[in-house]
C-alpha cells in the first residue's frame, strides 16, 4: 500500500523547520465524527494527521497506536484527523468507510478525500503517513510508513510542550493489538504486496498469461516458483480485481511469511461468497486466520481485507489455494505480514 519507492515495513521520519503551513482541507468531499474542519480552526491545538485507506494492512498495524496517541492527549491539546484517501474504487463507498470507521473503533474526526484533494494539498504520496503539526499552524515532522512510534510519539509530547500544556505524561503508550493489527514478522517476511488485477500484478504464472477484460479459463502450472501465482477456473481479469465466472474458482499462491491476507468482496453488492483456504493441500488447522477456521473454511459479505492464514510455526515456503465455492467473488490485492 505505500507508493514511490517505500517498501512495506520500510519506514522514513524527518524533523522539518516548521516553514511549512498546514494545507486546506476544504477539498474534502465529506466528514465522518465531525463537522467539516478548517485549518484556521485549529490554530492553538497540535495536529496529528493522519492518511489511510481502510484495507491498507500497512495502516492497520499503525492505528493502535494512532487511536491510543489521540485518547491520551487529547486534554493536553491533541486534535487527531483522518484523511481517508481510497485506492480501490470501493473504497470510495461512504458506507463502507463508515463501516469501518465504526469496526475499527476509531473516534477522531475523518475527512473523506475520495478526489485526492487533500492528500495532493499536502504532497503526500503514502498509506499510511503522519503529518506533525504545532500550535502555530506548521508542519514540524512527518512520518511515512510503519513504525518510529516512540519518536512520533515524542514528537506529539514535544510540540505540546512547546504549546504550554502541562502535566504530559512522558510514559510511552502500551499497545496489546490482535488480529490484523499486529505488527509483521519483518525477519520471516518473504512476499511482497502483490496486486491481482492485470494493471499492476506480478508474476502471475497461469499458463497463457492474462487476457485483459475476457472471461476466460485458467489452469495452474504443476509447480509454483516463490511468490509466483495462478488462476483456475473462469475468471475475467480487470485492470483492478479479478472476477469469477463459474463455482469452483481457485487461486494459487507460493509464498513465504507469517500472514496471508487478501483483499476481496462480492462482485455484486449484498451478495455472499463461501470459500475455503488450504495450506499445501491441506485445512490450515492451528493456521488459520481471524477470517477463517480451522478447516479453512470462511464467507465473504463485503469489500475489505481479509485474513486467511496467521501462521505460529517456522516459516517456509509454502503454498496457499483459496477455493471459491460461489462465483462473483471478486479479488484486489495479496498482502503478507
């Protein structure tokens, strides 16, 4: 989920001058917990802004930290903001992006940016990325990526310090986060992000390559390379998810981490798709993911990230195959951790 030439799980910080004034965000299409939010009205406060898109793993891992940062200071001056900048075209679905706010439990105001007018007002190019804000009105630090929550953190006491708050607790947030918040076993991470539409996919190993747009019938090869995937069934591959035709559809995928999760949702809105995930032939068992069980066995009922596989064992290469037992599932992105 981070663009430019940031890596997931590579992260960059920079202290700033402050020459910087906070943009506008007059170009926000909509808000979420609040009325709309003006850069004059925040002149006086420290302002942690923050940029997302809801199926963005990368973000997830960051918003523990997130909602504890604007829950403990919030009475010394703290105002957090959301700017929810989509990257999917369902992402720019407000009900959905309420979903989730509420699902997430994220209280703070939220700017929604479906026409990137906010995220271009501040010349961000990252999911997730934090601004850094002082009482004046300027840009002091910012931070793209995951991780340096202790100096992001710091950075918050200094600023309100420097705003004249007083009794800061120094003490460093504790986060316990579970499920698709946890951070990424970075040592056994193996797989890269890898997009499943034709625009943007990788190493996608189906015997024919991909047909742009046309439903067609795919096969696997017999044997997957690393991070190499396929097709099998009836698919139409689009320039942003891939859609299944016909019962039965498989995807294949030898991978190397933790985690396994997969963006996905039913191609027709409201509708269910059952699906079952194997790990080398096999239920995943003790493996599985928050959205799945024991034998592998899990529903999608809307458009967001799903986890399938949270693994507790060594680390190995191995191979993922998610059967759709359903058509009209339709599928965006692999992400690991």
């Amino acid at each position: 989920m981070l663009l430019a030439t940031l890596f997931a799980g590579i992260t960059a910080a920079t202290h700033l001058p402050g020459e910087r004034k906070i943009p506008s965000f007059s170009a926000a299409t909509g808000w979420i917990n609040s009325e709309p939010i003006s850069e004059a009205s925040l002149r006086g406060k420290v302002v942690l802004v923050e940029f997302w898109t809801y199926t963005c793993v990368n973000w997830r891992r960051t918003l523990p930290y997130v909602r504890a940062w604007a829950e403990k200071y919030k009475d010394q001056g703290l105002v957090v903001i959301g700017v929810h900048t989509p990257e999917f075209s369902f992402e720019k679905n407000a009900d959905n992006v309420r979903w989730a706010v509420k699902d997430m439990n994220i209280g703070f105001p939220v700017a929604i940016d479906n026409d990137y007018g906010v995220w271009h007002a501040f010349g961000n190019e990252y999911w997730p990325a934090l601004y850094f804000i002082d009482s004046k009105g300027h840009i002091r630090h910012q931070q793209f990526g995951e991780g340096s929550y202790d100096l992001s953190e710091k950075t918050i006491q200094q600023l309100l310090a420097e705003a004249g708050a007083k009794g800061i607790n120094k003490d460093l947030v504790s986060v316990n986060p579970t499920a698709y918040e946890t951070a990424a076993d970075w040592k056994s991470l193996g797989s890269p992000e890898n997009y499943l539409g034709y625009d943007r996919t990788a190493n996608f190993s189906s015997p024919g390559g991909a047909s742009a747009d046309k439903s067609r019938q795919y096969t696997a090869p017999s044997r997957l390379r690393l991070n190499q995937w396929a097709l099998t069934g009836n698919w139409t591959m689009g320039q942003e998810a891939d859609v299944l035709n016909e019962p039965n559809g498989t995807i294949r995928y030898r991978w190397h981490s933790r985690d396994v999760n997969l963006i996905m949702g039913p191609a027709s809105p409201g509708a269910k798709v059952r699906f079952r995930v194997l790990i080398d032939g096999k239920a995943p068992g003790a493996a599985h993911g928050t959205d799945t069980d024991e034998e592998g066995n899990g529903t999608i009922t809307g458009q967001r990230m799903y986890q399938l596989v949270r693994q507790s064992s060594t680390i190995t290469d191995r191979e993922f195959e998610i059967q759709f037992l359903e058509a009209g599932a339709a599928v965006f992105d692999f992400t690991f951790g």
